[in-house]
C-alpha cells in the first residue's frame, strides 16, 4: 500500500474560478477547509485554492491525534472548541470522519517525565478538564505491557480520528454546498492595488477578492516572503508508519519519549518516533537561525540535521525566493511534499513496540510515510492580520498541532476575516512576536 494521497492522484476538485468572491484561502489542509467551511456558514463567497491535493501533506500525514493534552495553555481554549465542534462535525458533514473520544495517554519513562506531566496539570484544572495523572500499576492495568512505565497523564475526552479520511470528506461535503474548490491551483502571487489586497494571481487566472487568508503549511513563509511580510517559520520531516492489523492492546493514542501509537479504524496502529525528527538545512534555516536558538537548544538531542532538503522544497537551496505570476512559480514544481520516511527509524519503531507488547512481536508494517511539519520558534502557530498588507490574514505554523485543532482555529479565522471578535486571545499568535523584541517563549513540550 502507498500514501492514499499523493500528486498522480486524479484530482477530485476541478471545477471552475469564479472571476471574484469575497474571501481567497489558500491551502487545502485541514485549517483552510476548515476556515472555508465556516466563512461559508457566514455566507461568505469564498474560494478555496489548493496547489496540489486537499490534504496532501500534513494535515493527512500527522498521527490523527485530537487532543487537548498537552497543549501551550494559549491554544487550549480554542482546542476545548475545536472539540466540541468535531463531536459534531461527522454528522454535519453527512460522513464518518473516523472521529472516536477514546484517550491520550502520555507515558513517563523517568521521574522527570511525570514532573512535566503534573507541571502541566495546573491548566487542565483551569480549564476543567478530566485530565489526570495515573500511577504505574493504573497504567498496567489500562494498557498492559513490558516497558515498565512509571506512570502517565491521561485525558478520557481526547480523541483520534482519520486525517486522510476526514479533511477531505469535510472538503466534499464543502463543495457540496456550492463552494468553489480548485486543486492544482497554486496562487502565484497576491494581487495588491493601492497598499491593501485586491486578489489572487493563480497559475488559472486573477481572482478579485479584497480578502485573502494564507493556510498553506510548510509553503507559507515563501509566499509571504515574495510579498515582503517575513514569517520564520521552518520544517522538519517526521516519519510515520502503519501496520497491518493487530489485536487491539490499546484503543486509543498513547506516547512516551520513545515512540507513539494510536489506534486505526481498519484494524492497525499508527507508529511514529516520539521525539525525533530531521532538519533540512537551508538558506531559511541560516536567516531564522536566532530566532529558533531556543527551540533548536532545548530538543538536540531529538533531531537530525541534514544538509539539504529534497529538490525544489520550500526551503532548499535551488528554490527561488522571486518568481515571476506570469510563469511558472515553486508551487507547482511539488504538488505534494512527498518526502521518503526514515526507514532506520521505521525499523526502530518497530523493536520498541515489541518490546512494550512481546506478545505481538514486531509489527507487520503496511505503509510508511513522512511529512514536513511547518513549525514557528516557539511552536504555536500565527493567527493573525498582516499589518503590513491590509486584507491578509496568516494561519499556520501550527507546529504538528493542526489537524486536532484544526475546527476551532478555522472557526476563528473565519470569524477575524469577517471583522468578528475572535472569542480568544491570540496575543500569543501575533504575527509582530517576531519582529517587536519580544522574547520567544516555548510551549510546554508535552
């Protein structure tokens, strides 16, 4: 079995350009569906441009986690809605999204592990939460195993559900309701008259519109830097694998500082590394240097720098920073960031679970996969208006976190593209952290 989503997939999503609409987002995964699907419950006129294939790269290639657990404390209060709104969201979307509340367990494999778990307890309890901290023999009674954990944090309402399955169902259920979606369709550049937005320029023509939202992942920084807005965002390659189906041991997601698991709807589990992820150095990579120096300290030991990313990626060395609209730009020389897995972490993947279950052994792998995961210096997202281009709105760098919270933040940036009060505060998710002196501040790493 390869990736069920790859760019030689016929395209689902063909029909034509409206010559303006209200709204332009640009990005098919998981917050521009989502900022899509709520513009137009607003009845907002919104075209929704994908360069490649809805849901192509991150937002179907990530574990499938829903979960509360864990999160900075500035994105729990939009991840408690982005909750409410997936408990109904199969039902308004007329199809499964394989949406289960079954858990997340976070596993300690040393004293320190359940210092940070307890250490985050204080916003569970905030929030109100059903967050709780197991002992070791709790564990082994929930999930019975040989890794002899010590203990964990746990959540009842967190859920999982099936990212190359669910974004693009909400996106057919979309366009069902008439809202023009357009796969290989790469906005070129924006259209800007008199300072502000006036459109897109994409490679199937101008569209009017005077409100733009970039949701592109890991392709957003290169469009916005073209624009002149600098955004520090940067990716790594995380590898993931599926195996074949499996006697269930454990019904929902689970993860310790090794590796991590997460029940699947056809019967297998999701595995990927708990930590670990590979750095492609390019020139983004020198020019973001300060700004990441905290992230980049506090997690060397969980990743792998590499010297070059794969041809034509958003920040490797060939990739030009200035196009030309007229032709051909970096968005469509790769539909899809198809990036090779790790097969020597595959493999290790693969002895760890065995050695957590020795009565399944290593698992039969069925697939495997890697993404780029688009990710800010302080691993929370930018949600915001672009100050320096009136009419453009920037959601993404959600940093591994999107797919889960992917509802709530399209539901408030549906709301701040319509010149609504957002129902949050995103201070922490102003673009201008970057540039005004403030001091990075990293999330929990839970």
């Amino acid at each position: 079995m390869t990736f069920p989503i790859r760019a030689d997939n016929p395209a689902t999503f063909t029909g034509p350009l409206p010559e303006a609409a209200d709204v332009v987002v640009i990005g098919g995964g998981v917050i521009g569906v989502m900022t899509a699907w709520f513009l137009a419950r607003r009845g907002v006129k919104v075209v929704l441009c994908e360069k490649g294939r809805i849901a192509g790269e991150q937002s179907s290639r990530n574990w499938g986690w829903v979960r509360q657990q864990g999160r900075d404390p500035a994105e729990l209060p939009i991840m408690i809605e982005a909750m409410a709104i997936w408990k109904g969201l199969s039902a308004e979307a007329g199809a499964d999204l394989g949406f289960r509340q079954t858990g997340v367990l976070y596993l300690a494999n040393k004293p320190a592990d359940l210092a940070r778990y307890e250490g985050w307890m204080v916003h569970a309890r905030a929030h109100g939460l059903d967050t709780r901290m197991v002992t070791a023999s709790e564990v082994a009674a929930m999930l019975p195993n040989a890794a002899g954990w010590l203990g964990g944090i746990w959540t009842a309402s967190d859920a999982r559900a099936e990212p190359w399955i669910a974004v693009p169902r909400i996106a057919t259920a979309l366009a069902a309701r008439g809202v023009a979606i357009r796969e290989d369709c790469a906005v070129r550049a924006l259209d800007i008259a008199g300072g502000r937005i006036a459109g897109v320029l994409t490679e199937r023509g101008r569209i009017r519109a005077d409100r733009v939202v970039l949701a592109g992942g890991a392709w957003s920084a290169l469009l916005a830097r073209a624009q002149g807005i600098g955004l520090p965002q940067l990716s790594v390659r995380a590898t993931v694998a599926a195996t074949e189906p499996l006697p269930e041991v454990w019904t929902g997601a689970a993860a310790d500082s090794h590796f991590a698991i997460r029940r699947r709807a056809d019967g297998g589990y999701t595995l990927a590394p708990g930590h670990f992820h590979e750095f492609f150095i390019g020139p983004d990579a020198f020019r973001n240097l300060w700004a990441f120096r905290a992230q980049i300290l506090s997690d060397l030991s969980g990743t792998r720098f590499l010297p070059a990313a794969p041809k034509h990626y958003p920040d490797a060395w060939g990739t030009p920073r200035r196009w030309s609209p007229d032709g051909e730009s970096p968005f469509e020389r790769v539909r899809v960031l198809d990036p090779a897995p790790n097969r020597a972490e595959i493999e290790r993947l693969r002895t760890r679970f065995a050695a957590a279950f020795p009565a399944l052994g290593k698992p039969a792998i069925r697939t495997a996969w890697a993404g780029m995961i688009d990710t800010m210096p302080d691993v929370v997202p930018v949600i915001d208006h672009a100050a320096a281009l009136p009419g453009l709105t920037i959601a993404t760098g959600m940093s591994g976190h999107g797919f889960g919270i992917g509802p709530g933040v399209g539901r408030v940036v549906a709301d701040l593209v319509a010149g609504l009060a957002p129902g949050h505060d995103l201070a922490r998710f102003r673009l201008a952290r970057f540039s005004d002196g403030s001091r990075i501040e990293l999330g929990p790493a839970l």
